[in-house]
C-alpha cells in the first residue's frame, strides 16, 4: 500500500474546507470519489502530484509503459464495475495512453485519465513535452478537460467520474496544467459536486412501445434473446434471465456480453457472431424476432447488415439513443437502463411454450458443432482448444481471465465458458493487441481474492511484456498462459483464408518466453504436450506467486467457424475433414 501518514488529516479534507495546493485537491479528489488504486507513471508535468501522493491514502502502482497504465485501469474497471484510474505526464506519457483509452471507448469503459501539462503561460508554445492531449483526445473520449486553474481542480474530476459512469459509460481525461498543481486554492469537496446528471431527453420507455415490445414476445415462434456488455454493465443478469426462463427463449451472447448469462444455463446458446456457434448463427437467421438487449449489432456480429436476420422483428433495449438504427433497423426501440427497462417489461409478458424452437435448435447441433479438437484422443499435437478446455476445467469456470487480441482470444471464448458476469476481461471494439497482460493486473489489483489468468498470444505478448516487472513489484499471483504458435495468428488465418497462404511478415521468432520470465524472477514452465497441460496449470495455481506457462501449441491451427468479412451471417467457413465434428461435451 502507498503510504499514508496524513490518512487523517487528508479525509477530513472531505468535510472541512482546506486550502490545498492542486497536487493535493488531485488526491484529495480521488480519495473522496472512493479511489483507492490508481496505475500511473511519473514525470515533468505531473510532478507536483506524484510529490502529494505521499499525503493520501491511495495505492499507486507503477507501470513499465502508460500504455499498460491505461489498459490497468480498463481492466480494474471491467473486474470491478468501478471506475479506473491512469496518472501519466505531459507529450509522450499522455501520448502513451492513448490506445489504452480508445481500447475502453469502443467498449464503454469507465476510465478517468488524469495528465499533466505544461504550465498555462506556456501552453501552444511548443514547449517541452507539450502536446495538446485534449485534442488528441476528444474522438476517444466520451468527454475530456483542460485545467489551467488551481480553482477548477476538484470540479474538473468530479464531472469527470460523473460522466465516466453515467449513461453510457466511457473513458475521460483530465489534463491539468503544473501551475495549476503547483497553486493553491480552497478545497471543498462538497462545493465541487456536479450538477445533478441529466439523461438524455430520448431516455425514456413510452408506454406504447413496451406494450408493442410485449405483444412481439408473446406473439414469437422463434425468438431470440442477444445479450451484450449492457446486461452486464446495468446489472441486469437476474431481469434478463427471468425474461429467458419465464417465456423460454434462448439467448445468444456477443463475445463482451459472455458471462452476463450463465454458460451452464440449458437456455444458453453460446457466443454469436464471426466466430460464434454455427447453430446460434443460423438460429438467428432463421429467428422471427430479436430481443437485442445491450449489445451495439458491432460488424463482426452480423455479418453483412442486407442479410442479416431478416425474417425477425427486432426489439432493441439500450442505453445510448445513438445506437438505435444505427447499424440494424429496428421495429421497436425502449431506450433506458436495461435493468430499468426490463422491470417495466416483465410484468407484462406472461409465459409461452418455447419447446418446439427450443428443440429444433437443439437438433441443428448435430450438424454444425465446432466443439471436436478437446475430444480427439491425444495425438501427440497440443491444440489451443485443449489448453483452454482443460483450463476451464480445472478452474470450474471461475477464474477471471484476461485475453489479447487474436486466434487465442476467439477460442476462449468458444471453450472457456464463464458462468459469472465479469469474468472475461477482453478487448472487442478496438481489438487491441497488448491487453490481456496489463487488463489482468489491473482486475487483480480490484479482485486480489480471484484467480485471475492471462491468455496472449506469443505476438500480443510481447507488445506489453514489460509489465512483468509490475506484477512482481507489486507481488501480484496472477498466471500467465502463452498460446505460442510462432504466429501472428489471426493475421496468418486471413492470409491463409484470403491471400493464398502468402504468410508475409506473420510467422515470429520468439523469445525463450520461459526463460524471460525467470528473468524477472517469475517461475515459468514450456508446455508442448496435452498430458502436461493439466500439471502445469495445477502448479500455477499451487504455487504462492505469478507464474508463467509457455504452451508451445500447433503452429497452422485455425479457428472455426468463421464468417468472412462481408459475407452473410450463415454463411460460414467451417472446419474441413478429417477432424470429425461433433457436438459432444465432456
Ligand atoms: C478478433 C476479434 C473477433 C471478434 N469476433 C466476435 C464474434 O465472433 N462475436 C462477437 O460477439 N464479437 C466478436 N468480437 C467483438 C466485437 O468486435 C464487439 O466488440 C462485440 O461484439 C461488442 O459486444 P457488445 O455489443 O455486447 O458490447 P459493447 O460494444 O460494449 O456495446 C454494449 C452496448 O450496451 C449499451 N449499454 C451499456 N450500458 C447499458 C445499460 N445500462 N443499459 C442498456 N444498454 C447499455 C451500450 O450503449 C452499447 O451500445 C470480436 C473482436 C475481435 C477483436
Ligand atoms: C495493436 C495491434 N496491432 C495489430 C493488430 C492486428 N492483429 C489482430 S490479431 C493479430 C495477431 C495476434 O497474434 P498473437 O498475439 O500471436 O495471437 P494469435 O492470433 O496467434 O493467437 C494481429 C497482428 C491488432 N489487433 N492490434
Ligand atoms: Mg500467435
């Protein structure tokens, strides 16, 4: 923990106006928005506050790169439903949370960045690490501040956190001059509290629309629920599922929305989408009416929008008015807070017999299952199918596990199943490789009593490997398991698939991934056999401190099903023979 000698003092800030220099309102700040982890990293411009940090009760943890600052904080947001907290310094620190904060605006995280700048006399002067990070930001921020005055400080970060959380949620930045630091003013948190937030005129359910919403469910031969992150982010599991219960509808996920609906749940179809169950596909193309509720039909969902599920009425439950028709048409719209929604949605539907789509679906199992490579009998070649498999197994489903951008990520998502909602850590709109080891530290720092995995790619690995150092700094037990194919993976699929095998720039001469770790001081352990996968991952869990595995698996392994880009939801690229498909789980 940082340290805290002024614990007191610094809280009772909180009641008593104080004058504090900005530093201090910083921290102050944060401490009375609840903040108690942030990840940042220091310098110049933000010099001041790091100086203060000394005074407040918060835990700061350094980071090797900003960038792994931001996806920390991303991460400790997604594991926790709080909001995250990245510090950087002015030009490159600020720079270097960029990606990290356009990876949480695709996906609506919220997320406060807090950077230094140069001091107001000199700002637009080109002065030394000066860049306009405001401007920099504003498309990939839901809403971002610059502070030249010691006055706006407090204010300035609590907006900040308002809008992080309310509405649609959403990373904002708050870039604060070092004269403004480095002044004082009066401190009053109580003062500084925002206007009451206003929703958005459109956010309202009219009475009409949830009873056309109704009669749609009630009047349904082949419905199907699409859940998304908003189930996840309204809070909206228990509503969703007595919606799915009560009138017998299967629901499929978006790949941010796994967990929001219980894996184990007999009305759980699996994921959707490109490379989604080839059943719940086609039962979406051939459903009569889709029950969409917090999901954003992304591209990857739908496949060409002209075919997509075009025999359904389509009911969208969601949060932002700026998603409605805005990549599928739809016949009703109850713009809201999902829980808030289906509150007012249940005790209008009754109950139906769902029995007969239930088992049609049931039966197109047999014939478009993907789940085969876990069964084969053991060959002598290791599959990423099998190391995920095995490691559901053996963690029940219960981990938190963070995962990088690629072919790894697409097959935890089909043999991981996540029985509980924030429990997949993972970057979908941006798609950005790098994540998965510092989004981990981040959702352990915010869950120490989970077991927390990281699954990368041996080439998404290496863009953010340097915050091994952090995890041992921080004495963080947090596993890591390398999917090392020797190949940028999903890059070398595509060429495979669309460019004639003409593997340019994809194919990666690694590291010792084990060896590395143990420069860090980290255990670690290659794994190239099916039969050392569950050892291995036993002894990552029995050992006291993080640990890292280097699964060296098939090198030319593809993932399947898949729907090329473009092409039509049910259109689907499937497995080739030999390896035989089939729908049986162990
Ligand atoms: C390599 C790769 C492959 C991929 N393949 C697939 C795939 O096969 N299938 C797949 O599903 N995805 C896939 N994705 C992910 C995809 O790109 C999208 O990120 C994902 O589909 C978005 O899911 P979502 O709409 O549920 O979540 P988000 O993009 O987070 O959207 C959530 C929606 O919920 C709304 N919302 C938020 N809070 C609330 C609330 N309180 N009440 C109501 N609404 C709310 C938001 O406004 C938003 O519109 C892939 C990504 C990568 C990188
Ligand atoms: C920062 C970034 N650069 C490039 C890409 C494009 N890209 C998507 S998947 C992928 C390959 C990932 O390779 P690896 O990490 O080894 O995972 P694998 O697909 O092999 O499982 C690339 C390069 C990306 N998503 N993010
Ligand atoms: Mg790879």
């Amino acid at each position: 923990m940082g340290t805290n000698e002024h614990t007191q003092s610094s809280n009772a800030h909180l009641t008593t106006p104080t004058r504090l220099t900005g530093a201090e309102i910083v921290w102050a700040t944060l401490v009375g928005e609840g903040v108690t982890d942030v990840f940042g990293y220091p310098g110049g411009a933000i010099l001041p506050v790091y100086d203060a940090l000394r005074k407040f009760p918060i835990h700061h943890i350094l980071v090797r790169h900003e960038q792994g600052a931001a996806h920390m904080a991303d991460g400790y947001a997604r594991a926790s439903g709080k909001v995250g907290v990245a510090i950087a310094t002015s030009g490159p620190g600020a720079t270097n949370l960029v990606t990290g904060i356009a990876t949480a605006m695709l996906d609506s995280i919220p997320m406060v960045c807090i950077t230094g700048n140069v001091s107001s006399k000199i700002l637009g002067t080109d002065a030394f690490q000066e860049v306009d990070i405001t401007g920099i930001t504003l498309p990939i921020t839901k809403h971002n501040f610059l502070v030249n005055c010691t006055e706006d400080i407090a204010a300035a970060i609590r907006y900040a956190f308002q809008i992080a959380v309310s509405g649609r949620p959403g990373p904002v930045l708050v870039d604060i001059t070092k004269d403004a630091q480095q002044g004082t003013a009066v401190f009053d948190f109580a003062a500084a509290k925002p206007r009451a937030y206003r929703p958005h005129p459109m956010l309202r359910v009219e009475k009409p629309a949830l009873e056309q919403a109704a009669e749609l469910i009630k009047n349904a031969k082949r419905p199907v629920i699409l859940a998304g992150h908003g189930v996840i982010q309204s809070g909206a599991m228990e509503p969703l599922r007595t919606l799915a219960e009560r009138m017998q509808i299967p629901v499929a996920l978006t790949l941010l929305g796994l967990g929001a609906f219980p894996a184990s749940h007999e009305l759980n179809m699996g994921m959707m989408g490109m490379h989604g169950e080839a059943w719940v596909n086609h039962a979406i193309q051939e459903s009569d009416l889709l029950i969409a509720c917090g999901m954003r039909f992304d591209d990857r969902v739908t496949g060409t929008i002209a075919t997509y599920a075009q025999k359904a009425k389509k009911i969208h439950i969601e949060v932002d008015p700026a998603e409605i028709n805005k990549n599928v048409k739809v016949d009703v719209a109850l713009v809201g807070d999902l829980s808030e929604v289906l509150e007012q949605l249940l005790p209008r539907v009754a109950g139906r017999d769902g029995s007969s789509w239930l088992k049609a679906i049931e039966a197109s199992k047999g014939a478009c299952a993907v789940r085969d490579i876990k069964n084969l009998p053991d060959s002598g070649h290791l599959y990423a199918a099998h190391v995920m498999h095995d490691l559901w197994r053996i963690t029940g489903g219960n981990a938190i596990v963070a995962t990088d951008v690629g072919q790894h990520q697409m097959w935890e998502a089909q043999y991981y199943k996540h029985e509980h909602p924030r429990s997949l850590i993972t970057s979908g709109g941006l798609g950005t490789m790098g994540f998965a080891l510092p989004a981990a530290i981040g959702a352990k720092v915010a869950c120490p009593e989970s077991e927390v995995w990281v699954i990368v790619g041996d080439g998404g690995f290496q863009m953010t490997m340097c915050e091994l150092a952090t995890i041992v700094q921080e004495n963080l037990k947090i596993h890591i398991a390398i999917i090392n194919n020797g190949y940028l993976g999903m890059v070398r699929q595509w060429q495979e698939f669309f460019y004639d095998r003409n593997y340019a720039a994809t194919p990666l001469l690694n590291p010792d991934f084990a060896r590395l770790a143990e420069a860090y001081g980290i255990r670690s352990e290659t794994v190239s056999e099916r039969s050392q996968v569950v050892p291995a991952v036993q002894a990552a869990r029995q050992h006291e401190g993080p640990m890292l595995i280097n699964f060296k698996v098939e090198q030319e392994d593809t993932v399947y099903p898949m729907v090329a880009a473009g092409a039509a939801l049910h259109d689907m690229i499937r497995r080739p023979s030999p390896i035989v498909e089939t729908a049986e789980d162990e």
